[in-house]
C-alpha cells in the first residue's frame, strides 16, 4: 500500500477561544417544546410553497427535519442522492438541511437556484482538515496522480479534482480508474481511503483527514459487544477505523447501511455510524432492535458521542427563520464552481450510467474517451 502519512489533522483547533466541537455544540439548537413543534412545522410547510422551495436533509439530521423533508415532498438521503434530487428538482429554492459542503454541492450543481442553510456555520472535520491550499500543493507534488476527493470537502478541493466520490459509490469509481491503470491521491478520508485501497488494490495517495464521529468506534469494545450480542449483525460506515471495519457483516454507505437493516435476516443490527440514522432505519426495518456501536473506552475522546455536532446544528427554529428571511444564502464562486461541477458530473454520470446497467460495456469505453487526458487540474 503507498499511504503516506501527509498531515495529522487536529480538529480541535481552537476558533476564537473555542474548540471546532465547543463551537458548534453550542450552536446547537435548543429543544423545542411539543406544541412549538406544532406550530414550526406548519410554518414551515406554508413558507416553503410559498416560496417554492424544497427541503433536502440527510439522514444524519434532526428526525423531526428528516420527517418534515418527505412530508413536504423533499427528500431525505446520503449526500450522492441530495446532490441528485436538488439537481433535478424544478423548486427555485433548495434548503439543504445538512452541513456546508452539501449546500455547496447543490450549489455547484444548480447555480441558479437559491440555496439556503439552517446554519452556514454548520461544516464537516473532513472538510475543515483539508483546506484548499495545502490540497493543492500536494496536487502540484503529484502530477501523474488522478485526484479524486470524497464529497466532504470544499468546493475549492472539488474545483482542484478530477473525480468527487461519495461513500456509496467510491469503491466502484476507484476499481473503474483502477482498471484503466490509474494511480490515484486520495482525499481526505484517511479510513474511507484505506478500505477502498484494500478492497480495489489500486495505488492509493491518502491525505490523512478523518470524520470526527466514526474516529471515535473502538474495534476492542465493539468486539466485547458483539459478545454480549451474538445474534446481531454489525453494520459499518467505511469512514470507520479498521478496526471496526473488520468486524462488519455489511460495510457501506447510509443508504447501504439502512438497505442492509431492511434485507438482512436478522432481528437485531450493532449500527457504526452517526446515530441519526437510526431514526429512518427504525422506520425501514420496524420489529428490528438497533444498538449504537460503542464510542467509549480507554481511549476514548468523545467529541461527538456517535453524532455529528454540525449536524445537530440543523434545527426546526433556524429552519423557519431561514426560509423567512432568505438568509443563510450559500454562494460559491462561480469559476471555483465551473471547474469544480466537471469532477461532481462524473460521478453522477457514472453513477446514472451504472444504474442503467451501461457499465462495463460501451458506456465505459466512451468515457475512457472523455477522460483522456485529463489529469490533475
Ligand atoms: S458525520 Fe463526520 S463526515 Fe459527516 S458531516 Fe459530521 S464530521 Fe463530517
């Protein structure tokens, strides 16, 4: 394996006397009493026909946001299908319920459309540790490398690739650049990377970032916990470490990982992924028992407890206020978007093209076509 270690990525940094997590854990919203959410929610529904908007939300957010996203004709999913559906859908106005790099992403891919956020503040360890510069000067120490970024990154990382990848469809697009002899630098996932490497054995550059949530399983006690449960499968996020990762029965993306829950014949699922997921996987597989994967022990840190704080920074209250006042707009620069849209298309055109069923046939030599020679930007 050709990992180098690059960079240690501290993500308690201090912001303003604060942590990165103190920070965000104090904008999270408070809770909102039952007949407030009563009244949020309604108020909510008229503001967004009223302004032709539609809310997108991942599954990682507040149910009460997720539940709103279907009821509204929205859509609640991982980031490859948010990116799709905002893309797609004819609503003037996309609120991205999520964090920052979700709403650039809908922006990116519909810039004439207005996209709003509950909280701009809301961002991403990934993202944070792998800003734009420093990315490209490893790019620049890498030419012959093609540059692919997980979606957790900025759009100024995206602009500096060649391919973007989610969790759920990584693996595929690695084993395809693989397969044309491509050696590939990898960002910023240093756990995702690792998996993918083992699983395609492609030559594999990995900036060294990691997610905040899923850094904090801990294979010794999920392993005392698949003790306690031997019955239960463990479902796994591959922004986990390895050593969660190789205890999985089913390793995939959120949407894998509730498809896993819904399919499996099992009646009870140890789950290593942030804990809002649990609420739609309740939902999808009811009957069925879903335990945390435990993110305490000897080593533990806990900034995050199995939850994303910038999630969480998502909330009923900024929500409505967001789609009253038209604040929280998020703007990309428009040349950064234009050259970052080419590595979002080809994943979505891949992905589209795999879902077809072109792939491996005609539709994959014509994209060798399209690529050739495009190397790092
Ligand atoms: S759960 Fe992890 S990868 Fe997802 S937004 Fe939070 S810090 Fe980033």
């Amino acid at each position: 394996m050709n990992a180098v270690p690059l960079k240690d990525v501290e993500y308690e940094k201090p912001q303003d006397g604060q942590s990165c997590t103190a920070h965000a854990w104090a904008r999270t919203p408070a809770p909102v009493a039952p007949h407030e959410k009563v009244e949020l929610k309604e108020r909510i529904k008229r503001l967004l026909k009223e302004k032709e908007a539609v809310l997108v939300a991942h599954y990682y957010v507040d149910a009460d946001l997720q539940d709103l996203a279907e009821e509204t004709g929205g859509c609640v999913s991982d980031s490859l299908e948010m990116a799709r559906f905002g893309r797609d859908h004819p609503a003037k106005t996309l609120v991205v319920a999520g964090v920052r790099f979700m709403g650039e992403t809908a922006k990116i891919l519909s810039p004439e459309k207005t996209i709003l956020m509950p909280d701009l503040d809301a961002t991403c360890s990934l993202d944070l540790g792998c800003p734009a510069d420093e990315f490209a000067a490893f790019c620049d120490q890498h030419p012959d490398r093609t540059v692919v970024v997980y979606a957790n990154t900025s759009a100024a990382v995206k602009a500096r690739a060649d391919w973007m990848v989610t969790s759920s469809i990584g693996l595929d697009i690695v084993e395809h650049l693989h397969a044309q002899g491509k050696k590939i630098l990898w960002a910023p996932d240093k756990h995702l990377g690792s998996y993918i490497q083992k699983k395609t054995g492609a030559d594999m550059l990995l900036w060294q970032g990691s997610c905040i949530v899923h850094d904090e399983f801990k294979g010794i006690e999920l392993d005392l916990l698949k003790a306690e449960y031997p019955d239960a499968k463990v479902l796994v996020h591959p922004e986990s470490p390895a050593a969660v990762v190789a205890q999985a029965d089913v390793v995939g993306s959120t949407t894998q990982i509730i498809n896993a829950a819904q399919t499996m014949d099992a009646k009870r699922f140890i789950v290593a992924t942030d804990n809002g997921i649990l609420h739609k996987m309740k939902i999808a597989a009811p009957g069925k028992e879903f335990i945390e994967a435990p993110t305490a022990g000897n080593s533990a840190t806990c900034k995050s407890c199995a939850h994303c704080p910038w999630m969480a920074m998502n909330g009923l209250r900024n929500l409505a206020e967001v789609l009253e006042s038209g604040r929280n707009e998020v703007f990309v620069d428009p040349a950064i978007g234009k050259q970052a849209v080419r590595a979002i298309d080809r994943m979505l055109d891949f992905a589209a093209a795999k879902k077809a069923k072109a792939l491996p046939t005609a539709g994959l030599e014509q994209e060798a076509k399209l690529f050739q020679g495009i190397g790092p930007a």
